[in-house]
C-alpha cells in the first residue's frame, strides 16, 4: 500500500467531503426534533419501569411496609 502525502491525503478528503448529501436545515431541525422526542419517551418509559422494578423488588424483600 502506497504511502500519501500529506497534500494528497488533504485533497481526497476534500473529494470524498464534496460526495456527502448533506441535509438542508430543515431536514436537520426535523430530524433533531424527532431525535429529542425519542428521548423523552424513551426516558419516561424506563422511568416507569425502575419504578415497577423497584417496588417488586422492595415487596420480595419486605421493605415496602
């Protein structure tokens, strides 16, 4: 495998950088929205979960009252 220079390494990442189909800023805006939202869920969810889990294992043990 052949060595590159440094200039060289610098112009194909440059070629490569100019094939990439980046996404308009609404796209981006949506698309991070739509990532935050999932968060949120996901963090509800085991949220509840703990929850449920906790009290099961506070009742195994005797601790719940």
């Amino acid at each position: 495998m052949a060595k590159t220079t440094p200039g060289e390494f610098v112009r194909q990442v440059r070629q490569e950088g100019s094939k990439v189909t980046w996404p308009t800023p609404k796209e981006a805006g949506i698309t991070s929205l739509m990532v935050f939202i999932m968060v949120v869920i996901m963090a509800v969810f085991f949220l509840g979960v703990d929850f449920m889990l906790n009290a099961g294992v506070q009742y195994l043990l005797g601790l719940g009252g």
